[in-house]
C-alpha cells in the first residue's frame, strides 16, 4: 500500500504540473481530492489494515493529500498570474471621460434674461408657486367675479380660505409677484425682474400644464411710457439682435391702464412682411411682427393695494413666457413644446 500511495502521488503531481488551465486543475482536484477520488479510496481502506500499521499508513495518506493540495493551489496562482500578463494593457491610452451634463435649455433662457435686466439694475426675485387669490387676482383689480379673470385658466387649491387673502391657487402668472413686491420694498424705486414657474391648466403642442413668464416692474417717480418702450427696446437689442425693435400695440389687462401687447420686429423679413428675394409673404411673420406678450402701465388701484401712493409714484410692467420669448430667438421650430419638459436626452443635447 505505501507503494500506491507513492503512485498516486506522483501521477498527481505530474498531472499538476502539466496542466494547461484553471478548468484543467479542476478536473484533478475532483479525480484525487474529490468524495469519490483517488486519496479518499486509499482512505477507506485503512480501517482494514493491521492495527499496528494504521497510524503509519494514515500519516502517509494524509501526507500526500496536502501535498496534492499545495501544488493544486500553486498551479493555480501561476496559471492566473500568466493569464493576466496576455491582456496587454497600454497606461498611455487617455482615460473614458464621463459624460458632463449642461443646463437645461430654459435654465439658460432664465440665466440671459435676468443678466439682461440686471446690467440695467433690475433685482431678481422670486415669489410664491402656490400663492394666494389676493395677489394672483384681486390685488390686481379683478375682483371676484370679475370676467377678466377667466382668461387665466387657474387651479385651485383645495384649502381653506383666509379671510384675507382668500383661496389658495397655482399662480397662473408672475404678475402675482407686483404687489408682494411692492410691500417687501415698501418705498419706491423699485426696480424688479420676477421668473417663476407658472401654472394654467392647458396641455396641447403650445402648451403645458406648467410654464415660465418673467416679469417686469419698475415703480418711481414719473416713470411713464416713454421708460417702458425704451427698456423693451433694450431687452429686444441684447437679447434677439441689434436690428430689432418693439412697437406697442393697445390692448386690456385689468392691472394696467394702458396696456399693450408688445410686438417684435421679425427677423427673418425684418418687419417687411415679405421675403425680400421673392416679394412674397414672410414665413414666419404675418405682418413683419412677432407677438412677444403684455405690459402696460401699472394701474393706480395695484399701486394702492401695494401701499404705495399713485399720486406721487408711478409704473410700468411687462410679462411674458420664457418658452415662447426663446423659441422666438432661436428660431427653433419646436414641433411640440411639452418635448421641453421630457427626459429626452436625444432633443435635450442638442442646446
Ligand atoms: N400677466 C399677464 C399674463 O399672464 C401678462 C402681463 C400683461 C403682465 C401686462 C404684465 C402686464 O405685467 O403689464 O397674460
């Protein structure tokens, strides 16, 4: 029997050395240590031998095994360590640079709106998403009840009311921040630029649920018309071009008297309502002029309600969608303007 175990030994050893992988070695682990394999055999027979040569022949057996083992394990590191020495690997290469991500499309509009008002001194504020009936409406001189309200397709919020400020709403738009304004700097002049986050229920290729406006006021002493067309004309210089202008035209909103739509020259036909190749309509205007939104000048009952006395101060104001004033920049021909608000990173990479 010593001689076996010798044998078996060995051959193992052999075999060991002579494989030529990791799956290789596998298969000898389980023909010499495995349940059925070679060294436990020679075990079993042990209990059959003379009681003198157990513990010798046990020693021997034992012996061989953790031999068997060892060179198992070493092979098995040499045949590793040679396989990662063929993945040939280059440190000179540069590394995979991880994506970066970038403002999204209208947290740029938003940044280059406030940075144009603010050259000329505009403070940049922000008021209440869910705000009170006062200040979105009836702050605004439209009363309940009032039919002018239904131009602002509002949601309610269902709360109870206070019983001064009345119910609670998704603020249709940032004109709610004139009078909160007005009481935060309680003194005139004031000189602010409101962008919010707006709110209508609507949802159509030109609209959605949630929108943005900015919003302009200033309040001083004899601010008239003259100071409302030459800060759009500005704004339409800094932000759509150097050629563009403004031009108002008469119009209603209860918070302001006058008030007026403010309209762009357009920058394709340059306010000539026709291409200047062919003679024919212009494609993207009707009549040389864009649509840009509201102003006017601020209403003597929203001066009152904001503490300030419109004998001795007045104001103009102005408000309009952030989308719709950048899609009017770019030109971008935004088939459906709720891909704005999607997670699709094909369309938003592109700005
Ligand atoms: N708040 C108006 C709207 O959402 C826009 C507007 C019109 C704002 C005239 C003004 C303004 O400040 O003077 O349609």
């Amino acid at each position: 029997m010593e001689e076996r175990i010798q044998n078996i030994k060995n051959e193992a050893m052999a075999q060991i050395l002579g494989a030529e992988s990791v799956a290789e070695l596998e298969e000898l682990r389980i023909k010499y240590l495995g349940r059925k394999g070679a060294i436990n055999e020679l075990v079993k027979e042990i209990p059959n031998l003379l009681p003198e040569k157990k513990g010798f022949m046990g020693r021997l057996v034992n012996e061989a095994r953790s031999i068997i083992e060892n060179t198992l394990s070493d092979k098995k590191v040499e045949l590793e360590s040679k396989k990662a020495k063929t993945t040939w690997f280059d440190p000179t290469i540069p590394g995979i640079k991880p994506p970066i991500g970038h403002l999204h499309i209208l947290t740029q509009a938003k940044e280059e709106i406030a940075g144009i008002f603010e050259k000329i001194g505009f403070v940049r504020v922000r008021y209440p998403e869910v705000e009170w009936d006062w200040f979105a409406f009836e702050s605004l001189n439209m009363p309940k009840q009032h039919p002018a309200r239904d131009e602002w397709e509002t949601f309610f919020v269902d709360s109870a009311t206070n019983p001064k400020y009345g119910q609670m709403v998704l603020t249709p738009h940032t004109s709610s921040g004139q009078v909160r304004e007005m009481e935060r700097s309680k003194k005139p002049p004031i000189r602010m630029v409101n962008i919010a986050k707006c709110y209508r229920r609507q949802s159509d290729v030109s609209h959605t649920p949630m929108f943005h406006q900015f919003e302009g006021l200033v309040v001083d002493a004899g601010i008239n018309i003259v100071n409302l067309k030459g800060t759009l004309d500005y704004f339409a210089r800094q932000f759509f071009g150097a050629q563009r202008k403004t031009r108002l035209r008469p119009y209603h909103f209860q918070f302001t008297e006058p008030s007026f739509e403010v309209d762009i020259s357009c920058g394709i036909c340059n306010g000539a309502a026709h291409s200047t190749s062919s003679g024919q309509g212009c494609k993207l205007c009707k009549a040389g002029w864009l649509e840009l939104g509201g102003a006017g000048m601020v209403h003597p009952t929203v001066l009152k309600n904001g503490g300030i006395d419109p004998k001795k101060y007045s104001g103009f104001a102005f408000g309009w969608g952030v989308e719709r004033t950048y899609m009017m920049k770019s030109g971008l021909q935004i088939g459906d303007i709720r891909t704005l608000y999607s997670a699709d990173l094909r369309f938003l990479k592109q700005f």
